[in-house]
C-alpha cells in the first residue's frame, strides 16, 4: 500500500509566502517524478510543477519565479515553496508521485489535497 501525505495548506495574505510538503510512505520500490497540481472552484486540475529524480523541473508558466518545487529522494518528499502568492494561487493543491511499489506496476498516486488560500 501507498500513501502520500500532505502538509502545509492554509490562509494567507497577497504576497505572503507557503511552504507545502508531500511525504510518499508504504510499500515503495521506486519514486519516480513527484509534483503538485491544482485545483480551483469549478475549474479542472492544473499542473503547478514537477520534478524528477534528478532535480528537472518543470513549472506552469503562472507560478514560474514564484513557486519552487524540491525533493528529497532519500526521504520520498516532494516540497512546494510558494513566494508571492496572489488571490488566484487558490486552491486545493493535490500531491502526485510516479511510484512502482513492491506488489503492482507503476502508478500516480495522489494525495487527499491540501487548501490553500490567499486574501486579497
């Protein structure tokens, strides 16, 4: 089994900064890209950054100078460290890894999503 837990969500204000994080836990033989993405009221799921295992990073054009995406492959975390977050940042902000376990073929998982939201 494989679970992904997320961390970090809340309320902030216009130009404020939040810092999310996303540990992969279970039955893990390999992690392979991990992201975040986003999802807004009546709007559907976006890409917010990916990262592979060796550190390419790939952002929505959106967020680039402001969000950074990290991990930590020893510690199967993802990390999102958002910087000047403006009213359309928000959110809920969903996890995803790339992940073979030991009993079945590679899948993207997705964690249970984490609210952010940003106050004008």
């Amino acid at each position: 089994q494989v679970q992904l837990a997320e961390f970090g969500g809340g309320l902030v204000q216009a130009g404020g900064s939040l810092s999310l994080s996303c540990t992969a836990s279970g039955s893990i033989f390999n992690v392979n890209v991990m992201g975040w993405y986003r999802q807004a009221p009546g709007k559907q799921r976006a890409l917010v950054a990916t990262i592979n295992t060796g550190g390419i990073t790939n952002y929505a054009d959106s967020v680039k100078g402001r969000f950074t995406i990290s991990r930590d492959n020893a510690k199967h975390t993802v990390y999102l460290q958002m910087n000047n977050l403006k009213p359309e940042d928000t959110a809920v902000y969903f996890c995803n890894a790339l992940i073979d376990s030991w009993k079945s073929y590679e899948y993207y998982y997705w964690g249970q999503g984490t609210q952010v939201t940003v106050s004008s």
